[in-house]
C-alpha cells in the first residue's frame, strides 16, 4: 500500500476531499511501469491511429501560419461546424455553431468548466456510482457536494451483461434536497460498460424534469455502442423536453483513439453554454488550432469513410476477445454493451492477504488484488471502489470488492499476453492447491 504523501497547510481546505497521492490511474501506470506488466488498466488505447486522422493532422500541421495562432475560445469555427452538422440527426435539430458549442481541453476540461459554471458552495450533484473519478472531485472544487446513488447489479446471481446494472428511481428520489441542482448521467457508461435503455433514460429525465434538475451528459463512448446491445446510443438531450436542461460532452480522444489530444466538447442551449465558455475562456491553453482543424477534417470525413462502423466492429472483436480470455483463465467477466472496458468477478483468485508475506494492509480487497496481479502476475486492472463513495463501505466491500476493471482498447497481442499471463498464475494456484 502506498504511503500518504504530504501537502501544504497553506492549501485550500476543499483539497481535503482528494487523495494527495494522486488517482488511482497514477498509482497503477506507475506500478505497471515498475513491474513491466501488460497495462490493461488505464484506458489510452494501444492501436494504431487510422491514416486519415494523421493526415489531417499533418495538412492542418501544413498550413499558413494563421492557422499557429489564437481562435476563438468557443471553438475552432471549423470545428463546431463540423461538430453542428455531425450532431443533426443524433440530436434530431441542427444546433447554431457559434452559440450552442464549445470546444474543451478534453472531455475533462468540459466536466469541469460545466460544473464550476453551474455549482455554487452548498450545491448538491447527484452522480451515479460507479463514477468516473472526475466528477466528485470536480464538485468537490466547486465548493459543491456530491450525493451517490447506485447502479447494482443483481442481488440474486451474477451479472451477465452490462445491462443487468440497474438504477432505481426511487433511490434517486431519496437523495433529491433543497439543494439538489444537477445530475451527471454516463452513457455508455464507464466502467460498467452499460448502455441505457430509452425507458430507463425517460425516467430520469421524469426525474430531473419533477426536481428542475440539470443534466450533465457525459457521452464520451457514444461510438462504441456494440452489435448486442439491448439499445442503441440515445442522446440524453434529444428526449422530449430534455434539450433546455442538458450539457453534452464528447471527446475527439474516445471517437478517434487519440486521447493525447485533448480535444473535447459541450453542447447545449446557448444560455448553457454561455455560461460554461465564461469558466472556459480562462483555462490556459484551451485551443490547441492546429489539433481543432485536423478534428473537423477528420471529423467531416467520417460522413462518407465509414470510420466509426469499422471501428466499433473492430473494438467488438478485441471485447470478445479479452472476454473469452478471461473466461479461460477462471475470472467472471461481465459483457459490456457499450465503451472499452470489462468489469470482471475476480473471487475465484486468492486474497493477496491471506498469502505468505502479505504486506498490504489496504482494507480494500480490490486494490491488494490489483496490485498483486501487477507486481507478481504481470498483468494491471483497475480496482473499481476508486469509483465509490468512500463512506459507502457495503458497496466497496460486497459489489466493488470482488471485481476489477480490465480495458480492451489494446492490441490483440497485448490481449493475447495478458491472458498467458492469467493462465499461468492459475495453473500455479490449482497446482498449490491440490498439494495442500
């Protein structure tokens, strides 16, 4: 277990809320790193960036020097109108480029500006957990306080699919106060993987409709929506109504596989997004020009290449892959529908704690069995409590406890290697097993 690492007593009082060693994709990369592991936890993915996209970079790259130089803090005026024209028929309405976009750093940039634009000190924001680990601390910076319901999979057998996560309205209803602003919707959803079904998405806009709440958005994997999924992609602010209320966000980094990037998105009502680009017009470095247009060239291109429908075809094949592959090694994987990354039940393997010379004394048991599997089995996940409640103890213990996260956006050699990896370190665990 890693040691606490010291930070100012002059520091902000609402740094408190955030571990000082960093997230959880810090301490893993570099545990990856240390024990030369295959890395299939944090998800940047491995494969190679399509020629068009890199062409595009290098016209854009090419270019009159104008082009090296400041724009529009809203957005690139190529790149939101690419983004307006994109986005017609997902959204079913054409959306104005110049007042109803924003172009971010990243989609985390997007998260952030959002939520320090609407949340004042005081104000609650409703988020789903599992979590991506940006929300409560953006929330938290915002002087905002993050209120967790739960996405549970069955309480009588083993999820199956992502679909079989669900929420409950009434759960939702009970953590709605006074205070009670916004709600932050995942979709697909990271890491579960789930894609939400149309009934499920008009209940919470019901919901958010009844509390005059705020949507946040976040459809970052809306192109990896695979061939079984119960549903398609539905965009949360093309419900009935839902438009006036909701921020999308999107990421050039999930779409086209290069997160390097840093290219993300809002979209919404211009009174939405005017709001955001008065926080967004103060982060430095929030146009990168140059990257913008090589995103609308490419971007303009996925209308006729068909990009995105081999893409995910390909994506559905490494999901297969490393599914199968971790059946066969003896992990309970859990089939996602949707994103890049597989939540796999991980009770067959041995508590690290109860192994000779254990020295992990982290009381999560997901993060000793994720550090174990990087440093003595070779192979990195993510443990998934780092998305819960730190005071939901029951969640961290009885659903995240037994599951770790595995990304599949790698190469299929790097899927190939892991799962050798897995096998062998099964078959010393069965071998022990028997001679004892």
């Amino acid at each position: 277990m890693s040691t606490a690492r010291k930070i100012s007593p002059k520091s902000a009082q609402r740094l408190g809320a955030l571990d000082p060693n960093g997230t959880v994709f810090a301490e893993f990369t570099a545990l990856a790193i240390k024990h030369n592991a295959v890395n299939l936890g944090q998800g940047f993915p491995t494969l190679p960036v399509a020629d068009f996209i890199k062409e595009s970079a290098e016209r854009a790259i090419a270019k009159s020097s104008l082009l090296h130089q400041y724009t529009r803090s809203e957005g690139h005026v190529r790149l939101v109108n690419a983004l307006s024209n994109y986005y017609v028929d997902k959204l079913g309405r054409k959306l104005n480029p110049l007042t109803e976009i924003i172009s971010t750093v990243g989609a985390s940039e997007a998260i952030y500006s959002t939520i320090q634009a609407f949340i004042n000190p005081g104000d609650e924001v409703i988020l789903m957990q599992p979590f991506y680990d940006s929300y409560p601390a953006s929330v938290h910076l915002a002087g905002g306080k993050p209120v967790f319901v739960s996405l549970r999979p069955p309480s009588d057998r083993p999820a199956t699919s992502s679909d079989d996560w669900k929420v409950d309205i009434a759960e939702l209803e009970s953590a709605v106060t006074p205070r009670t602003k916004m709600i932050i919707i995942n979709n697909p959803h990271n890491p579960i993987g789930k894609v939400f079904r149309r009934e499920e998405l008009e209940e919470i806009a019901a919901f958010a409709t009844r509390h005059d709440l705020l949507v946040l958005a976040d459809e970052v994997y809306e192109t990896l929506v695979y061939s079984d999924s119960p549903s398609e992609l539905i965009k949360f602010a093309s419900l009935p109504g839902m438009f006036e209320r909701t921020i999308t966000v999107g990421s050039i980094g999930k779409m086209f596989g290069v997160t390097g990037w840093k290219i993300g998105w809002c979209l919404g009502h211009e009174e939405l997004i005017r709001a955001i680009w008065l926080v967004h017009q103060f982060i430095p470095f929030a146009v990168v020009t140059p990257l913008q247009e090589a995103t609308a060239d490419a971007l303009e291109q996925t209308q006729t290449n068909g990009y995105f429908e081999t893409t995910r075809a390909e994506y559905e094949a490494l999901r297969n892959k490393l599914q199968a592959s971790l059946t066969s090694t003896g992990l309970t994987p859990t089939l996602p529908h949707g994103g890049y990354f597989i939540l796999a039940d991980t009770s067959s393997l041995p508590d690290p704690a109860l192994q000779p010379g254990h020295q992990d004394t982290d009381p999560r048991r997901d993060f000793r069995l994720c550090r174990f599997l990087t440093s003595e089995v070779g192979v990195t996940a993510i443990p998934p409590s780092a998305f819960y409640d730190k005071s939901d103890v029951k969640g961290q213990q009885e659903v995240a406890g037994h599951l770790a996260r595995f990304a599949f956006c790698k190469t299929g050699e790097m899927i190939d290697e892991a799962a050798e990896r897995l096998k062998s370190y099964f078959e010393r665990v069965h071998k022990r097993t028997k001679q004892e």
